[in-house]
C-alpha cells in the first residue's frame, strides 16, 4: 500500500466490506515521502485500517535521501537525469524501487508466511497480494516474480478507474488523498514539482538542497572513487531544480531539447508509471529475484 489514491481506495473497499477482509496492509517507506503521504497514512490507518482490524504494517530498508548523501552507505541509485561531459543527456539505473519498496517488502511477506529469508518457500505456499492497479493504467498490471506472491488487481475486477477511486475516496470524507512517491523523486512532473514549492516552501528548499548535493552523484560513489563523469539532476531539463522550467514548457523548450510529443506531457506530468513496487516501468529497471536474494 503506497497510500495513494488506487491502494487507499483498496484498503477502504476492504474494510467496508464491499471486497473481502485483507489480513495485513504494508507501507514500504522510503523515509523520504511528503508529509502529506505520511499524515494520510496515520489518518487511513487510524480510521480505515484500525476499526476494521486491518493491521498496517511499515516497512523500511532505510532512508533514501540520507543514504545517497552519506559516504559510507551503500546507495541504490535513483533515476536521475545525467549531463556528461560532452554534452549528451544520460541517466543513472534506478535501483531504488526495488531496494527501498520491493525488497522490504518481501522480507514482510516472508516473515508472514512463516519462512523468513533464507529459508526456502516451500512450494504452493503463497500469499495473495492486492495491487492497486485502476483500469485507466491496466497494462500496468503484471504478475509477481516469486511463486510466494500471487497478484490479484481488484480494482480492474470491479472497472473502476482513477476518476471512480477518486470519487469514492470523496463519498468518504478522502478526497485529499496526496500522490505517493518520494519527495525529490525525479520522475515528479513540472506540476508535482510546482505542488511542492507553491504548498510547502520547507520540502521545496529540502528538494533544492539535495538536487544541489548530488550534482557530482551520491556520496558512497565518489568516496569509492567511481565518480560521476559529468552531473546529475532531479529535473529532467537537466538545469537545478531551484533554475528549473517547472512554470513553463515552452515551445522553444522542447525542440531546443528534441523532446517528443509524449515527453511532453511527462514535463508536466511526471512519468507516467512513476514508481511502483509492481508495476515498474518495463525499461532498464526490470528487477530480477537475485538482485535482493530472495528468490528461494
Ligand atoms: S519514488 Fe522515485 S526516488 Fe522514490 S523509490 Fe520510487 S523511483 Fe525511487
């Protein structure tokens, strides 16, 4: 459960009865969300999630921002926007869904079971995990890569889209329910960054302060002297965010970066498939049991 719109509707058909009991609920923090997320959590859990005896349980594997400023951590990288050298525009692995939201994740749904990693899962031992997927995104929806997980959709089961999630969560006194993502996440469109710094000027200069703090790349590379050749940013125009276009997507703007249609509406946007622990983008992130040992 991210505590968006999609899982918050999930967790509340669950408690009022319209979907069957879920036993458990899990938040996967990456100790980097918006206040808002984590203020909507306490509010679903204390109203939604306790009164129908819905344990929510909160998992970490650490704090994201600090780990990519700290030296002696190892860091899993987020997707950011790279200028090398010579000019042309990259942009780093992103790591961090599987290490901060994936792999917590498991090891919850392991301990449940009863077969904490490393112990094996003995075969036909599974649990059903709901995936907060709405039908305006359902090719989104994908099966999990361990047999002890089984994906079920609810949402596509019942047709419901965003705009009847949305609907719904308002009948109920839910409507601000925040978009969950971490706060310097660089997949934010110019509008989520614009959200930020018109709504909460102590996360705006958070975001700004740490874009500045990772132009070389994270700390535990260049104390591990694999530097950075060239510079990162959390704003895909590649210019620090406290600079960045986020008011403004000019015409000139996108030939000058030879931005196609779609990116476009990324800039205002964000990417379209963001984050999501099961439903990632099907581009380089592809995340494979090994990466985190527990496929067994
Ligand atoms: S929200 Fe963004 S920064 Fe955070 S884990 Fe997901 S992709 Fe990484």
């Amino acid at each position: 459960m991210g505590a968006g719109v999609q899982s918050s509707t999930l967790l509340t058909l669950s408690a009022e009865g319209i979907l069957p009991k879920v036993d458990y609920a899990i938040f996967a923090d990456t100790g980097w969300e918006p206040k808002a997320v984590y203020a909507h959590l306490d509010r679903l859990e204390r109203e939604v999630a306790e009164p129908a005896g819905i344990p929510v349980f909160r998992v970490t594997s650490g704090n994201i921002r600090n780990d990519a400023l700290n030296p002696d951590h190892r860091f899993a990288s987020m997707p950011l926007y790279i200028l090398n050298k010579d000019g042309r525009p990259g942009m780093t692995r992103r790591q961090c869904t599987g290490e901060y939201k994936i792999k917590p994740i498991k090891q919850k749904v392991r301990d449940l079971l009863g077969y904490p990693h490393p112990t094996r899962v003995p075969k036909g031992v599974f649990v059903e995990q709901w995936v907060g997927i709405s039908t305006d995104e359902f090719h989104r929806a994908k099966d999990a890569d361990v047999k002890y997980m089984r994906n079920r959709h609810p949402l596509l089961d019942l047709g419901w889209s965003r705009a009847d999630c949305i609907r719904y969560l308002t009948s109920l006194g839910l409507a601000e329910t925040p978009k969950s993502s971490c706060l310097g996440c660089p997949f934010h469109g110019n509008a989520q960054w614009r959200h930020i710094r018109d709504t909460s000027p102590s996360e705006w200069a958070d975001v700004v302060e740490f874009d500045a703090a990772i132009r070389q790349g994270n700390a535990r590379a260049n104390a591990s002297g694999n530097r950075l050749l060239g510079e990162a940013f959390l704003h895909r125009s590649r210019v620090p965010l406290s600079e960045a276009p986020i008011d403004h997507v000019t015409a000139a703007e996108r030939a000058a970066r030879q931005i196609a249609a779609d990116d476009a509406s990324e800039l205002e946007n964000g990417v379209v498939d963001g984050c999501s622990p099961w439903a990632c983008r099907g581009d380089a992130d592809a995340l494979t049991q090994d990466d985190f040992g527990l496929a067994t």
